[in-house]
C-alpha cells in the first residue's frame, strides 16, 4: 500500500512537470510553425495545437470504443469539451484576460455548433425508449465534415495571411524575418517533444490521480471515468492554454480550446462511433450534451458582448463546472 501511494504521488508530481515542460515546448513550436507557414497563429491553434492537445481524448475513446465501453467513449468527448470551456478557458482567463478573435464568430463557431448538430442528429435518429445509437453513417459524416472544416480553415488561413503580407508592402513595412529561419526540421523536433511530454504527462497524472481516488477517497470507478479521465485527457489543454497566455499567445490559447472541441466531437468521436456504433444511455447523455451545449453557448455570448472572458467570468465558469461535477455525483453515483 505505502509503495503504490508514494508511486502514485511520484505519478501526479512528475505528471504536473512533464506537462509544463511539454506545454511549453509545443506552444513555441506552434508560434514558429504559424510564421514558418505565413499561416495565423489562430489557424496553428485550431489545427496543430488542438489535434495535438485532443490525442489523449483520441487514444482513450479509440480503445474504449474497441473493447466494447460505448459511454466511457462519448462521455470522455462530451465531459472534455465541458471542461476545456468551463475549467481549462476558466483557469487560463485567471490568469490573462482571453481576447475575443474575429474568426472564430464568422466561422468556427458555426462549426462547432455544426458539429453538435449532428450529435444530436445521429442520436435522435435511433431514439427508443431509454437508449440511442450512434451509428458508423453519423461517425462517417462527423469525419467528412472535419475533413471539410480544415480544408476551408486552411485556405481561409493562407488567404488571409497573404492579403496582411501585399498591406505591409504596400505601405512599405518589413516584416521580422528572424524565426522564419528557424529550420522546420527543429519546429518539427519541439512539436514533437512537446507532445510527447503532454502525453506522458497526462498518461502519469491519469493514473496516479486515478489510484488515489479509488483507493484513498474511495470514489466509484464509474464517477472517475466522467471526472478524473475526462479531465485528464484535457490537461494538455490546460497546459496549452495556460502557458499560451502567460506568453501573450492569445490566438492559440482560445484557438486551442475552439479547435479541440471541434476536433473531439469530429474526430474523436466520428472515429470511435465508425469503429463501433456507440450506444448510449439516452437520459444521461441529454444532461452532459446539454451541458456541453451550455458552455460553449455562454462562451459565444461573453466573447460577443465583452470581447474578452476576463477574471471574474472565468472564476464564474470554474465555480459552473462545480456545481456541473457536484450535480453529477449526487445525481447518478449515490
């Protein structure tokens, strides 16, 4: 008992260590790959930060689906996209203020609503009594429509970044050229280290956390997989955001987060449902995908009306998620 409790501390500590390292690597990888590019920082966040802080969510929902644990699958993607908003972007807000991007209103955030749309559809489709399906077709629009997305945000991107190029000519500025000579073989080689050291990280910290609660807090196996394995598998989002805002990145902080939860529900879970059909308990999943609908919506309407989710609104979105997880417990686990 003593040496599995001290391993597991070892776990959570070097867990914590191996995401700061591996968050910090991978936010200036991303920053050099972006101008590598002449691609927006926001457009690296939406893509490369975010497929690269969601493999944990991959990898766990990917297995889950194959050994046959349908809920644990959707109810990793739907808890992690309720916490990359409410506790990932509320921590990171505590920290500096999240600006508001323009992008991210004309069009990825439909996107993101887009793809909660076909959640729902694909659920309703097969919609007996108390539980739903989420069929290979759903799964298989869900990835067509990710490759869709991507290939619009990146020509949306090039374009963009062009036009800002032929502006600072013509008004006859000269842009910074100096991390432009960065090889890509070294931003590749930091991109790499970085994640390697997110899932490492999180890996450690999974588990550690994971034996405490059960054997020291003596909470259910079920509640820790919708809380600790959900949070879990977003902590390489919370280091991603939190040291992107230290770093005054602010693009790829709340591109992070945006882009992650896109990619959960249209990769992650598009992948795991054409793996296997997901059957879903019908009751509990319309409270975590109301949730989930929630955050993201409170999300739009403080960006829309504030421009920013400042220190008091991301304190208000960390005390939502735990009056969410509290709810949870007393609902369902006791």
């Amino acid at each position: 008992m003593t040496f599995h409790l001290l391993f597991a501390l070892l776990g959570v500590v070097g867990g914590v260590w191996a995401l700061y390292y591996g968050g910090n690597e991978f936010v200036r990888g991303a920053s050099l790959l972006a101008t590598r590019l002449r691609v927006s920082p926001l457009a690296v966040g939406l893509t490369v930060v975010a497929m690269g802080t969601s493999a944990p969510e991959f990898f766990v929902s990917f297995l889950a689906a194959l050994q046959g644990h349908p809920s644990i699958a959707v109810g990793n993607v739907v808890g992690s996209n309720v916490a990359n908003v409410l506790l990932i972007l509320g921590v990171a807000s505590l920290l500096a203020p999240v600006m508001k991007e323009a992008q991210l209103f004309t069009f990825d955030f439909p996107w993101l609503f887009f793809s909660y749309l076909l959640v729902f559809i694909g659920v309703i489709v097969y919609y007996p009594s108390s539980y739903g399906a989420f069929a290979r077709w759903a799964g298989g629009l869900l990835l067509l429509s990710l490759a869709a997305y991507l290939t619009l945000l990146y020509r949306k991107s090039k374009k963009e970044q062009r036009l800002q190029e032929e502006l600072l000519k013509a008004e006859g500025l000269v842009e910074d050229g100096h991390e432009r000579t960065v090889s890509l073989s070294r931003i590749v080689v930091r991109l790499f280290l970085g994640l390697s050291f997110l899932l490492l990280g999180s890996e450690a910290l999974i588990r550690g956390s994971t034996w405490l609660a059960r054997e020291v807090l003596h909470v259910s196996e079920r509640f820790i997989s919708l809380t600790v394995i959900a949070i879990g598998t977003s902590l390489p989002e919370l280091v991603t955001s939190i040291v992107a805002s230290t770093k005054d990145e602010n693009e790829i902080s709340l591109g992070n987060i945006v882009g992650s939860n896109i990619f959960n529900v249209m990769g992650v879970l598009g992948v795991s449902a054409v793996l296997s059909p997901l059957h879903v308990s019908i009751p509990e999943f319309w409270y975590d995908y109301g949730m989930m609908c929630l955050s993201s919506a409170l999300l739009v309407v403080l960006l829309k009306r504030r421009g920013r989710v400042g220190r008091p609104a991301g304190a208000g979105f960390l005390l939502l998620y735990t009056g969410y997880i509290v709810l949870l417990y007393f609902t369902r686990f006791q």
